[in-house]
C-alpha cells in the first residue's frame, strides 16, 4: 500500500492508502481529523488539497478539491536502478544520536519518514559511512550516510520502517507533548 503525507489543523502525519480513484482516498488514520476540515495530502512532493467526508475505525474517506489525473500523479515513479523512490517526510524536531564506528553524536533530527532521515550538526566525512541511529521511544536503526550539506545529513535506512512502528512513535511523541503541556498549567 502507498504512505502519503496528510497536514492539516492537527499538523501532520502520515497515511496508509487503502484505495484510491480521481476524486479521492481511503486511508489508514491514526489521528483522524474532523469531517468537513480541509487537508492536505502530499505524494512525491506533490499536495493535493482535499476535505475530510467521513471517519470509521481508523479510517479516513478524503475527497479532493479538484479531480486527480492517476497516471499523472505516479507518472515517472518507476525506480531506477540504484534509486528508491523518497517517501513522504514529517518534520519532527527531536534529538538522537548517532553512533559511527566509535564516535556518538548528539543530533537533532529535522525530519523523518519511512526510509530515512535528515539530521545534524554532523561532520562531512561521514558520508559513506555505516551508522546506527537511536531516537527515544524507537528501536535502533541501521543506516548509512548519503548526504552532507551545512552540518546535515542525510541517512538512509536499512531497512525501512514500518508504516505502523512509525506512527506509533509520532503518536507517543504527541502524547508525551500532551503531558509536559498539561504539567507546565
């Protein structure tokens, strides 16, 4: 199944397409909003805006404002050899660390997704390398450095995360935000 990336009033998350057609989706939602608000959903960098017609069970029906061309929107989505297709990011803000060889670094993570993420401050010679990146509430993961720009950079996974150990995770982080929030009052 195809992952999007969904923003709207609650920020953004991602979604597990179920079914699809020219004038909407049914998705796999784990922080459903409202029907009748308006969102957008993100394929390839592409956004659609669409409205929110109905919920049931963790699942979402969005209808889009304008209708879709299909083979528009994947046109050029076959991968190359050597080249994975970039799946939807969410930027989330929060620290890890990455260990390489026998270095640890104190990072901030800009953005994840299934795939990979962007993080740093991070030194240049690591692209290339090997590393294992570990972030509160998720299982370490393997991955290695592809890209290096101002003191960032880009880590490509393994292994792909799961779509569901993903949204787990984003949804413990909005829980604990929740709690420090409501702390704070």
């Amino acid at each position: 199944m195809r992952v999007a990336k969904m923003t709207g009033a609650m920020g953004e998350q991602l979604i597990r397409i179920r079914n699809m057609s020219a004038g909407g989706l049914m998705a796999d939602c784990s922080r459903c909003p409202a029907v009748g608000e308006g969102v957008q959903v993100e394929f390839s960098g592409q956004s659609i805006p669409s409205s929110v017609v109905w919920i049931r069970e963790g699942l979402i029906g969005l209808k889009f404002d304008q209708g879709v061309d299909l083979g528009e929107l994947f046109a050029g989505r076959k991968p190359r050899h050597g080249f994975r297709p970039r799946p939807p990011r969410l930027e989330v803000g929060c620290n890890a660390t990455v260990k390489l060889k026998k270095l640890y670094y104190k990072v901030e993570v800009h953005d994840i997704s299934l795939g990979g993420m962007k993080v740093g401050p991070i030194d240049e010679y690591c692209i290339g390398e090997p590393v294992v990146v570990v972030v509160e509430s998720l299982r370490p993961i393997k991955g290695e450095v592809r890209w290096y720009s101002d003191r960032r950079a880009g880590i490509v996974f393994d292994h792909e995360l799961s779509f569901d150990e993903l949204a787990e995770w984003c949804g413990k982080r909005l829980e604990l935000a929740s709690l420090k929030a409501a702390y704070k009052h």
